[in-house]
C-alpha cells in the first residue's frame, strides 16, 4: 500500500477574486497619469480644405499650432464674422503672432526649439491676405518650417 492517497473527485478550485480591486485601480492610476487633456478648445469655424498630397507630423509635441477662421456662432456677437486668429484660447491680431510663437518656443526644452513646426488649421474660406500677414510674421521670428493642416481628397474640389 502506498502512502499517498490520491484525490477521487478532480474538482477546480474556485477563482480568487481578491486581487481584482487592486489590479482595476492599478489601471484607474495608469489612465489617469497618461492622459493628456486638450490645450485650448477651437473658437473658430475650421472647415479645413483638401489636398492630395498629405504627409502626416510624426511627433506632436514639436508643432506649434495656430488657428485661422471665422468666429463660432457664440463668439460672433463679440468679435464679427470676418477670419480671427485663435492663438491657444484668445483672439489675436497679426501682430501677435511673432510673440505668440517666441513664447511657445521658450517653453520647449532647448533640443526641440530649433525644430519646432508652425501648423497652420485655416478655413478654407479665410482670406489669403490674413494667411499672407501669419507668414510675414512667422519669418519676422524665424519661424520658418510653416505645414498646412488639410484632409486628403480632391484639391480641385475646395
């Protein structure tokens, strides 16, 4: 006779649940410390024109971003209906643009400032001559690497 008897009946154990709450607010932490929450929300119409020769920007964090478009209905008793620049949450002139873009410039750690792109997101109905005085001042600041934000599709159909 041996000395070990084996079990008859094979029952699986039953599935401990304890480490569960742990593991849920383990991930709760994660999400929560990753999450980056947006800059500034858009306060102009930014219907953006297409193009049929796109390239993507692969790191986010070098791009300088500056809105160009008509105000939304609930800015427009306020500032009128002709293109506004937007510059992080406010209104701005074209004048405003260099400082704007020596400000963002300074906040970038020293490798990434002389790498830096400006995005243009214009309406497509925005007036060039708006578009004309950003770039005078984007070059007055040496500011010189300027991608227009578009969707892919037909250019002849803007």
């Amino acid at each position: 006779m041996s000395k070990f008897a084996k079990k008859k009946d094979g029952e699986v154990p039953a599935v401990s649940t304890a480490s569960l709450p742990d593991i849920v607010f383990m991930l709760l932490f994660f999400f929560m410390t990753v999450t980056v929450m947006k800059d500034s929300s858009v306060k102009v119409a930014n219907e953006l024109p297409q193009a049929n020769e796109i390239k993507k920007l692969e790191k986010k964090d070098r791009v300088i971003t500056i809105y160009v478009g008509a105000p939304t209905k609930e800015y427009t008793k306020t500032f009128g209906t002709e293109p506004k620049i937007q510059l992080n949450d406010k209104f701005a002139n074209p004048n405003e643009v260099g400082d704007y873009i020596l400000m963002e410039r300074a906040k970038k750690s020293q490798e990434l400032q002389n790498v830096l792109t400006t995005s243009l997101k214009v309406d497509k109905n925005a007036n060039m001559g708006l578009i004309s005085d950003i770039k005078l001042e984007l070059r007055k600041v040496n500011a010189l690497k300027v991608n227009y934000t578009t969707y892919e599709g037909d250019a002849f159909k803007n």
